[in-house]
C-alpha cells in the first residue's frame, strides 16, 4: 500500500470544519433517555469453561428499544475487592467471538466485557456473533449494516449500536466485582468508533483506547477511500440518489467528529499511515478535535491493522499507569 | 464459465429426493392466513411521467406484517376491459427499478405489477428498491438477505418475502383494470424463485415464468457452488456452527424443490448450463419434480444471465398462445 | 470508488486547449460526401413480435463504404401522423440487442431507431450486435475496436462508425411515419461521444443526449485512467512505440472536444463524478466548450453507470419539454 | 495451478472421435488454389541492424487475398550452399517481434523465417507485429481474433491465418540461401496449431515441432476451460445464440484434430499437464491422432508456458538429428 | 468455497500407500543426534509486561546447528508445583507474535512455551517472529520456505524445523516450573505438521493437538490444490525441471503421513472439508494411518480456518481430561 | 496504467537529496577487499548445445564468502583475437535462464557473461537459476530476497549480490577469449541496479545500459508504488516495527543514488512513465546524479517492461558506436 493521504505533518494539524447538527446534544439525550425507560435488566450466567483464573460469565442485558445484548464478562478469580474494567466494543462484521480471546484483561488484573455489536458476527469465522438487531429499518438498504435505517437519525442503526455499548457500561459499573469508577472503553476500527461515542456520551469513563476508529469524519472518508465498509454509504448513494441530503443529515449526528470534539476523558488513539480503510486524516481530524488528555501512536507502514499485538502492549502499560 | 455440473443427459433425468418437514403445508397455510388479518389495503397512486400508452400507478400494498410493500402497476391505456397481468418478481438485490423499465408486457397488451423484494434494491445501480424489510431477525446474520432469521421458519426473511409476493397477486387480482382470471407470475433468479413458490401457493395463478429460478435444492447447490449468493449461507454455516441443523430445517420450508413438487401450472422454465450461481442441476430438480404442465428453454453456453433477452421473447410468444 | 479527477468547482470551469487539425472540417465533409456516393438504400422490415403498441422494422441502410448497418425502428402504432424521433446510439461492446429494450420512446409517442454499432455485440450478453465491420484495418491492432486502423484518420474504425450515425439520422428522417425536422440523437458512453459528434456533423437534429460522453479528450483521458477501453489505446502505444505521433494525429479527428466546439443543437448532458471509465474532466471540457444551449446533469456518486434509469427520466422530460 | 484434466495413462490413450467435415480436404485445396492466383510476390529488404553472424531481410510477401504478410527472415551468414530453414508461427496476441529474439536457430546454422500472425500483435508489449488482417468479416465479432468471421467457413479468420501459413512455407523454399527440402515448421500454442495445420497442408516440410497446441479439439476445449482466448468463442455463443450450429460447422474446418490425422512428417510435440489454456487432453487428442513418425515430451508441473527453454534444447537436438 | 475433495464417507476411509524411504528411521535418529550435539543452552529472561497471574520468559534455545530458537514461555504464576506444559507451534509465515496472544493456556492453569518458527514471520502483522534461519540452503527457492534447501533431506529447511520443534520440548520439559511427564505438542496447519511430526519423533509426549495440518501427504496435495504454500513447491518444480525426484525424495523425509503411520501418543486432529489449503483427504489421509488413540473433529462448512475457536474450546476440555 | 509520478518536466529535474552513510565508500572498500580474500577460482567448463556460431561455457566463480556462483559465458566462435563483453545480470527471481536465450551480444560479435543472482531463478518459468545463497540471514525475512539480513549492512542480501557482480566483471576480465578493457555491464530492474553498482564500485568498467532499475531512491518507492518487490520492505516494516531506523539504515549502503553518484563510466539509462513497479522518478533521480556520460531513452506509454526490444536495438547501437 503506497501512501495516499496526506503527510504526516499535515496530519497532525488536519482540524477541519464539523458539520453539527444544532440538536445533535439534545437526540443524544433523548435517545438514551428513552432507552433508560426499559430496564437494564442484566444477566449474567455462569460459563462452563476450564479456565483457571478468571470468572466467566454470558452476559445480557436490555439495550436499546429493550433488545437483549449479548456478551461476554471476565473477572480475575484472585482478585480482592471491585476490580477496574475494559468495555470493549468490536471491530466491524465481529461479535463478542471467544471467551479465551479477551484473556489479556484479566490476565492484568481488570474485568473485561465484551460486548455484541447487535446483528453482526453472523458470519465471522474468528469473532462470531450472538445479537440479533431485531429492527429492520425504514428503508431498503445496502448488504453490512452501514445503510440500514439511513435516512432517519432516530432509525439508524448506529443509534442503537451507541446505545446499547452506553448501556453495557452501566452494566460493568453495576456488577459488583468492578469498580464503577475505574472503567476504560476501548475498540478498534468499528470498536474505537464505538468507543468514541461512549467516551463522549458518558464521561465518568475514566480512560478511552481508540484504535483506527471507523465511523468519523465520514463526508472526507467517503470521497477518499475506495473499500468497504465505507463504500458501503458510496453503494447505496449511488442507487438511492435522492436520498444523499438525508443520509449525510442522519450520518451528522453519528460522526467521530462530534464525538471527539466533546471527549473529556484521557484516551489512547493510534492512526496507521497507509490505512486505506480508515484514512489517517479522518482519524487525525478526530483526535485533533479531542478535547481531553490525549495521545496517539503512528504506525507509519500499517494498513488498517494499525498497532495490533504492539498498541495492545501500549494499552496495557497506558491503563496500568492510569490506575497505577 | 467450463460446465462443472451433471450432463445434459443426466440433468433430464435428476429429480432427486426432497428434504421435505411434515408440516409444510401447514405451515404455509397458517402463514397466509396471518397475513391475511392484514387489510390488502392497496394504493395506486398515478405517476407522473411523460408516457402515452400506459397508465402508471405507483402502488403499495400491506404485505406479512402489515408492512407497506411498493411496485409499480403499468396498465395499457389502450385497453378495453379487464387485460390479463404479469406480475413480476426481481432478482437478489434489485428492487422495482424504473418504470420505463417494465412496458414490454404493456406494450403487448397487458399489465404488469412489479413488486419489490422488501429490503433489497438499496444498492442496485439499475433498479433501485423502495422497501423497508422493518423485521432485523431474531439472529445474527451475514450481510445481504439470505440469512436474516434463518434460525427459525417463522422468522426467515423469505417467508416474509413470498408472502408479500402472494399479496401481491391478490392486490393485481383486484384491480378494476385487470382480468384476475388471467395472472402469470414472472421471474428470474430470485425472482424465479419466488415466483415458483407463489404459483405452488396460488394455483389459481394461469402461468409461471421461472427463469434460473434460485432459492431451490439448498443442499445441493451450497456444496457445489463458491458463488453468491448462495455463499452467504455457507459463510453463516462457518460462523454459526452449532446452528446447521436448525438452518437447513429452516431452509427446507423455503425449498423450490418442494413448491415445485406441487406447481399445477402450466410452467415456463429456463436453465443456462454454465449457470454457477444456480446450477443447472439445482433448476433441473426443480423442473423434473413440477407437477403441472412444463416447458424447459436450455441455454448451452450462457451462466447467469440465462435465456436474457432471447427468453423474454419466448415467453412474449408463451403468454401469447396461453392468453391468445 | 473515490473521487479522483479534479474538484466539482474545477471541474466547472474546465475548458482545455483543443488539438484541432487544420482539416478537420474538409476532412469529414470529404467523408460524408464519398459515404452519400453509395445509395441510402434503406430496408424497413416488418418484424413479428406480439407488441399491440408499436410496429417494428428490422432496419439495414447503407453506411460507410456501402456496408449494411442494421438496426430497429419502432414506430408507435397509436400515431396519428409523422412523429419525432430519437436516434440512438449504443456503448461499447453492444449492438442493437433485442426490440423490447427500447420501447421507452415510443411508449412516450416518439419512434425509435436504434443503431447497431458495426463490428460490435459479437459477446454482449445483454445487447448482442447483428452487424460486421468488414473493413479489417491497415495495421495490426489491440483486442477491441479502439485500435482499428488508428496510423490513418482514413482507415480508422470510428471514420466507419460516425459515418454509419450520420447516416442513420437521415435513414430516419427520410421514414414516412417520423418527422424530420424532430429528430434527436442519444446515446451514453461511446453511444454519447456517437451523438456528440453527429450533433456537430449534422446540426439539423433538433437535440442531442449525451451521456458521460467517450471518444472524448483523449489525451488526457489515456492519461489518468487506468480502465477500458481507453487503455486499448494505451496497449497499443505500449506496443506500436514509434507510432504514437500518428495515433495521436488519428484522434485528434475523432475527439468528442472538437465536435463539441461545433455543437450548435440543444444538449443534455450528464456526467458522473466517480466514473473512472469516462473520467468527468473529459466530459466537462467537452461540455465547456459545447456553444449550444446546454445543461448538464451531475451524479456525485456514480462511476459510469452515471445517471441511469433516473437521467432516462430527465430525458423523458427535456424531449417532451423540447417538442412539447 | 492443480491437475483437473484427465490423468496421464488415460491421456496417453485418448483418440476421440473426430467431428470432420465431408469436403474438409475439398474446403483446404481450394482455398489454397484460390491463393495461388495471387502471386507470391515475395520481397526481402536487408535489415539494418549491428549484427554480425546473420543476414536480416525484413520479409513480406503475399498471403491470401493478396495481403501483404510480414516477418523476419534470418540467414547464417557463415553459411555455404543453402541451409535447412524453420518457419517460425507465433502465439496468441504476439507478432513476428525483434530480430534479435530470433537467433537461436541462426545461431544452429539454419535459415529462421518468422512468420506475422494477421492483424495480431497490435499490443504485445514484448513481440509487437507489423501486419494487417484487411479482411473485417462478415459478421459481429468478439474481442480478440477467434471469432473474426466464425459464421462461415470462407470467412473465417484463420482460413486467411493458415493460408498466410502455407505460403511462407513457399516464401521460404523459394529463398536461394535456403534449401527448400529441408524445411521445419514450428511454434507453440497458436503457433503450434499452425505448424500442425501447416504439416497436414504441405506434407513436404520435413518436420513439424508442435508445443501445447491451440485451436484443436475444439468442442471439449471450449467446454473445460475457463480461460482465453477459447473462451472467446464461448463469449460468443453466450451473445449470438442462434449461431451455436455455424460456429461449430465453421471450426469443424480448422480443428488441428482435422489436420493431426492427416500429419504424416516427423513431429515432435510438447504438452504441460496443468496447463488449463489448451488443456492436455485436446494436445493428446491430436497427438494420438497424427499419422507421422512422432515423439511427445510430457511437462508434467506445468501451465501454459509448457516446456519453455527446456524444450527448446529438445528441438535443437531434435532437428539436428533430423538433418544432421 | 464448494466442496472439491472426496466425500466424508470416502474421506473416513482413505489410507493410501505412503512414500516412505527406508532409511527413514536412521534419517531422523542421526539428524536428532547430530542437533544434540549442540548444548540445549536455554535462556529464560523474565520479560517487562504487565499481566498479574502469568510468570513471562522471553525464552531461546539452541536449535538445529546450534543456532538460537526465540520462543515466548508463559507460566501460571498462582501455580503450586510443576505444571503441564503445551508446546505451541505456529502456522505458515507466522512467528511467536505476542506473549497476550498466548494466555489461553496459561489461564487454563498450564504453562505454554510458544515456539519461533526459524526465518518466518518477518512479514506477518498479527504474529511476528523474531527468528532467523541462518542457514540459506544449496539450491535456488521459490520465495517462501517451501523450497529452500529442497533438494537434498539434509538440506531442507524442515529438517532444522522439526530439530528445533523436538528441542522445544526438551525445552519445556526441563523448565523447573513444568511437569515434563505432561506435554502436549499443539499447532494448526504448519504448527500441526510440526506437532504431528513432533510427536511421533518425542513419543514421550502425552498428547498431541493436530489441527488441519499441513506437510502431509504431498504428492497428493501438490496435484489437487492450487493454493499456497503446496503451491510454493509446483511453482519449483515448473522451474527447476530436472529436478522433480530429488524433490519427492526430500519430501518423503518430512511427509506427515510417515510421522503419523508412527504416532503412538493421544491425538486430537480437526479437518475441515472446504479446506483447499490443506485439503481434507490430507488430512483424513494421515489420521487414519495414526497409531495412537486418536479422535477427529469435522468441520464441515470451514476453509482452512478449521475449527477456530470452537476447536480451542475442544482441545480445552481434551487436555482437561487428559489431565484432569 | 495512468501516469501516477511527476510529470516528465519535473522529472527530468528531480534530484532529490541523498541519504549516505558517512562510511559508505569504507564499508565497500571492506566488503571487496574481504571477498578479494576468496580467490576467483573460476571455471570455465564447455557446454554441449548444437549451436554453430558461439563457444558456450557453463562457468562459476567464488563470490562473496567463497560461494559458488554460475553463469553462462558465451563467446562468438568466429572471434580474431579477444573481443568486448557485456556482463549481464538478471532481473528480480530470475536466474540466468538458458543459453539460447543469451544470444544477441555474441550475433553481434561480443561476448556475454550471464550471471546468476544468488538464491533467485527458483520459481522462474523463463529463466531458472542455479544458484544458491547459502547464507540465511541473521534475522527473519518476509518471503522474496529484499529483507533477508536487513537488520545489518554486513549480513545484507544485497551485500553478497553486489560483490558477486563485482567479481564478475573480474572473472570475464580475465577470461582469454575477452578484452578486460572493454567490459560493459548491463541489465533491467534488480539488473539495472547491480550494473549501476557495478559500474560505480569498478569505474574500469567502459558502459553500463541501466534500464528501469530497481534498488533506487528505496525511501520514495515504498511510499509511492503499492506494488512488488519494494513492498517487500514495507510488509516486513508493517511486521518488524521497531525495525525501521535499523531497515533504511540497511538500505543507504545500497541505494542506487549513492552509486549513481559515483558512477564515472558511459551510461545508457531507460525509463518508463507508467512504470509502476520502480517507478519514474526513483529512475530519474538516478539519472540526475550520475557523473559521467549520459544518455537516457524515455518510453511514455511503458510500464515495468520498459523500452524491451526497442531498447536492446538501441543498446546494440550504443555499444556498437562505443566500441566502434
């Protein structure tokens, strides 16, 4: 992969123009106000699996419109007392896959909860999935699911993927192993979209690993990259051509963009330089607009893998340092 | 495209065992008949368009769920009584596309209603769709229509899918326009599939056009073909492991093979033998075990474009001749 | 795709130098008057097919050198005097297919006449071809038609075919059942770099459609695309190294830009912003230097299907417009 | 590339069924009378070129109809008294190239004659030809030159290829550096179904080094491959259905099975196992039918480049054996 | 992916002639004896990183020829008393990657010694290795390991890999914190040749978890995949032509079918049978020659991504069991 | 292709800074004298091939460490007294191929000498190598010969390539047949860059023919071409990541500018536009550098194979006049 964006020095200072919707705080609130009237109602079943040192446990709860979120909780069996915990969201087309694959939390000694990206994972081979997204949408869309409600913020399918990973921190503040003050939101591509939004949306998170995060910066990310699952948005603007105005509308109050620009909390980021699935300047745009403590890791000859097992280190020694 | 399937000699002969539940009957019968606490409640609302020989109705109906299903009705202006209709189904992705894409039949003499396949037509370059498919499913599913739901009969997209399209003969049925005596249903691919499955349900319906019809010997054609769409369900099988069982129950109320077993109407069918996205072997099954009156048109050196424009002219001549 | 030519405001204003040989006129007055040595000779077949609402000839007429060029005329049947009529023209590959693919304008109270490009549709699935291009070329060429005697202007392939346009126009409008004074030319893709150029030949034609014109602003176009068929020309200079100066000679009397600086007739116009086949600067420069009255239809997020079934509406509605 | 066609002891003793037209020999006489009334008129202009142990005379002379037919003729020039020559034909796409790409047999102490293959070699990048095919056809064709004319048999491109053939064969024997009993006819893939064409034509030649064939076997090539140029044909027959009957009539004529059952010259053959772009069993097919004293070498791990340098070393010792 | 190999029913029963040399034995007792030679000189650094329940060692040895294998030790630090201990082999151009990619083990409550495959890994973003192959071979390669060496048993590249892999259990069995009575040896598709290798030479090992493993059953792999690596090994024989039994000689030194034939430990082999990287009758090929008491899981619906998670879950309760 | 690079005014101007180790010219100075240790050993051994007009030789020589390296030296028979030579090396993964394929210089009344390049020809379906490298490197390497040994200059690939080209030139030299003060070097792509290597580090040298040559300007080819072989570094730079500062240290001792930079001798460069594999500028900013004479050809429409035949004719001119 050549280097297509822009240079690095120019990166670091891409601060663009936001396109806000003036409402954009006001459907936030509303969105998780309604959500709030159905009961989190979290279970949480003990998983027979022969691991030694941590607690596993299938994990639901009610998520947006009361549709059950599956996941997966993993607590250290030796610790004393509530524990930190990483709520992790998924990368796109994943679900909450194996428990023996979000080993690298507890291993340190926090609580991890993986959560389901609702209607994804159906066919990952590596991260299957367990959700269903019960709504269908108003309106015909493009395969994937980044079309799916599009022409309607309040139908959209990432309100209720935001809502639902909003709700899953409750879920990890509220069992009693962990400590509800101590929780990190992290993801990457999707995850770190995810993750964005949550840190924004709920500040008492403490800490935010945001990893090549997707679904930022989308009016650039369109126009620059050729591959899916951005072109995703491209397919369906190119059948659905009346519908541009309402897609960008509904994708305004979606955007990384104006999540980050209202993040308050310490975060992690990490940019790949020839990352073509989520162009490094949509990623810087975000994280220049951060507006809490923040750092990010160049990986300057990655695509999309962006730090892999090297920023997973970085995250480990950056949360062992937060809650030194 | 080499021939990879059976040869012609043997595809004339392959009428293989049906994986059939015992209560499918049943189980269609209690379908519709749901559906049918539905009001129809059809709209034809007069399009706008500067054409002179036919009347254009943009036209909606109440499909399974009650869900408003779009098409457009094209009537000959210059009809004098009740004319004979095609209703006509689409293939996998497509939805009813433009009007001045459907005047052949009205250009001979007859209505046709074009019916979307809800959900689908969201990134159609040539024949966009304008119908939301409100029902996500009740599991995970791999992106485009093929398993959303498949865990359950009840809940299977496709059984969504055929019970608008029976509606839609109903809604065709009872326009003033047209003669509900004299109804062909028409389709190829995905279409073909649904249109043999509506003329197995609706034997009342006089003609079935069923070109490279998919959603037929499910078996079959998963194992023998590396192309979608059938892929989506092998990907989801790769996925969702523990699932196959339930999946092929599921798919076994929507088998061709098994509307074919009871289509009483006279048939038109078309197979192209260097087809690998529906094998010619899974058409063939469907064709030898069809009850009632049947013709097949064989295309040698053709994949899935089938019989094309050729066979569209064949069954101009076969509705001819049925109606003449 | 992404967007990869110049910005929309660039694009707007783009209005390139021409390479214009000092006998570009005298050059295509000599062609048509050496083609108007050989006899019209037009031959209008009955054609049965069971359509109530047109009658259909199987057309042939003289073209360049004398050669049969077929195609179909469908003339409204319902028409109560001469009608207008739309001379199409087809892309590259195909030929004039089957008659139920164009009865958009006579449907619309216009005839038709469709006219196969010579040598085409020998492999279009969709559109096949029915005439030869017996004129094989002085040189060895690339696969394609592009290449065709392109070392003389004389020789080369689209002499032939603009030729055999031209002519098509008066073949209509010598039709008893069309107006004259109403014809228009259309056609997308080589089809509109066809109309573009009879627009310019044969300023009589009352309008011409043109959509995300070929055969236009070669130079550049061989420059910044990576697709066929202009990469046929760039093969052959890859190959045929000392012949660049004559091939670029060649073009410069066949290049959309200098028949465009002589449009005089009404044009429509569309062009697609991520059309990579037909990159949009070659299609604004043409357009920009167009001098006749002119709009243009622009697909933000379209490759070169470009405007599709949506422009075919538009057309609908600026023919009616145009004669209404 | 894995093995997919027959296994090597079924190939050795594959002889299908040939499909041969009553008056094949009739079709071949008079097409080669009907050339011969067009002089040979052959032309040889030395070459300059800094080359010092050949003679280089860039050659033309009159194929059929009369067309001019280009290629290199190169001479030891140490030689004394007239020397064995070999009449080099060229793949698929390639033209008669460099000079210096010729030297091998030169180098050998024989005459090379390489012969232009018609209208190709327009976008080889690495043996670009110099020869025109005049001769459009009679009919629409498909890209490429396998389907220039395949509607009839008189018309049909390679009539004009082999006769072209046949008559450098005469080019070379009437050269008087060149002793006309000792000629060798040569080449691989497309080359190589001339040379076997050529043998069974002009039993004369003393030798025929024939490598991974093309153009025989026709029927089962067509129907177990996927790749170009035989799927040209297929292409064809998928667009011009109702020509299916003509084209194979049409090949019946130049089908190199036609042609191996009357070889009688010694012939040495090359066939690769994997190779899918003339599959084995339609070289064994041709082999198994020739008449001649013959030899096979067998490239069990290779494609298409079949023996390559290696059995180039196997001709050099082959014909020095043969005239040594 | 369809299905291309032989049917389960045929797969369960397939045991085909092995190509065994006869001094296979003495090959591999000399080569193991040679290798021990060389000082084990194993070096257990404790590495920086912050994980609370495992004890990390960034771990060499002296591997074949002395050179130094890297491998990554994890031990469960609440562990009371030697341990079991799975020694981990990696797939194809993988290396050791990250010590949290291997806590699976670890937190199941055995040790884990994660061995570097020498020379690999230096491309792969998800697992780098960090160990060379000093040792470049006498022949020329194809790129890959493959062929490196290919020419002679001694030579090969996988004579120092399976030396090394040997090693590595001594290795783990001499590790204070490890119980050496309990090793398990396990890897999938390379790591599952090597395991499978490994296990037959070390039949002191208790168990062996062989997963879609590769370097079994050549001569029939190489003839029915297209697929790489086997294909690394055409692409030699296609080159080096002379050289193709030299090659199958190396080759039946290494052949998993010879190391299963001699496999006496408890085995747990998965298959998956759309696997056209390690085709399933490989597969089937050497379990069914294996020993030892053995069981197979079959994936049906799986590439060669195999069983996955799913099988870690299985080899989970297997060595459970085995322990427990 | 499209034109991706500078255009053709800037590129004839781009004479980017270098980046040279301060001990560049020490660190070969070392590096020949270490290999001078190796006596030459060279061995000429006759090669039976029935060619007339040249004296072949299977020859070695002891490269760098002492290690074998074969090539084929070709003298013409008819030679009075010792004659020039063109030293010629090979492009990436290719080997010295067949004798017949080297015969234009001797035709022309040079000798050759076709040197192999260590460990490639492996897969080379055109011309085998056979030669091996037997040192592995000291670190891993992704698949191919652009990152073995990368971590250090002294156990770089390139480090013996070059040397061994170097000692080459010393053994035709000193060959009786040749004049050693009329040795040319010569070669395309990884050929171009060890001729342009050569020709710096023995400036006795008379004439280098450079074409399209690779191992120049590596830092702005990994950033500007997506293609292989540089995005060998890249997918080791994406794997090794904590490697690069180590990598392009690596690399300045071999960059192609640095030798340029001291190239005194006669030099006929080639580059072409479209070239996407050692893309324009990295050839120009060669070219800018080099001191001596100069001459470069420009192919405009040209990828990666550059001026091919053409620009053999054009050397064979070049050198005709240069030793004329």
């Amino acid at each position: 992969m050549p280097l297509f964006d822009l240079p690095l020095d120019q990166l670091r200072a891409y601060r663009p123009e936001r396109d806000e919707p003036a409402d954009f705080d006001a459907f936030w609130s509303r969105t998780l106000a309604e959500a709030a009237e159905h009961d989190l109602a979290p279970v949480f079943t003990p998983h027979d699996i022969p691991l030694a040192t941590v607690d596993v446990y299938d994990t639901s709860f009610a998520g947006w419109g009361g549709h059950r979120i599956n996941g997966w909780l993993l607590v250290p069996r030796a610790a004393e007392g509530p524990v930190p915990c990483v709520v992790q969201y998924i990368g796109y087309s994943g679900g909450r896959g194996f428990v023996h694959d979000h080993l690298v939390w507890p291993s340190a000694g926090l609580a991890v909860l993986v959560v389901d990206t609702r209607g994804q994972g159906g066919h990952s081979l590596h991260s299957p999935g367990a959700t269903a997204d019960p709504h269908g949408g108003a309106s015909p869309q493009a395969p994937g699911m980044m079309t799916r409600g599009i022409l309607d913020p309040d139908d959209y399918y990432y309100r209720r993927v935001f809502t639902d990973a909003v709700r899953a921190v409750e879920v990890a503040a509220g069992h009693p192993a962990i400590d509800g003050d101590r929780i990190v939101v992290s993801g990457g591509s999707q995850g770190g979209g995810i993750a964005q939004a949550v840190a924004a949306l709920r500040p008492s998170v403490k800490g935010a690993l945001i990893d090549v995060p997707f679904l930022t910066h989308f009016r650039r990310a369109v126009e620059i990259t050729g591959r899916d699952p951005y072109q995703e948005i491209v397919r369906f603007l190119a059948s659905q051509r009346p519908s541009a105005e309402a897609v960008f509308r509904t994708l305004s109050y979606f955007d990384g963009l104006n999540f980050a620009a209202r993040g308050q909390t310490s975060a992690l980021y990490s940019v790949a330089l020839m990352d073509d699935v989520c162009p490094p300047s949509t990623v810087f745009a975000a994280y220049n607009h951060w507006q809490g403590p923040k750092e990010i890791t160049v990986w300057p000859w990655n695509n999309h893998e962006g730090g892999g097992g090297f920023q997973r280190e970085e995250q480990l020694r950056y949360v062992n340092k937060l809650f030194g």
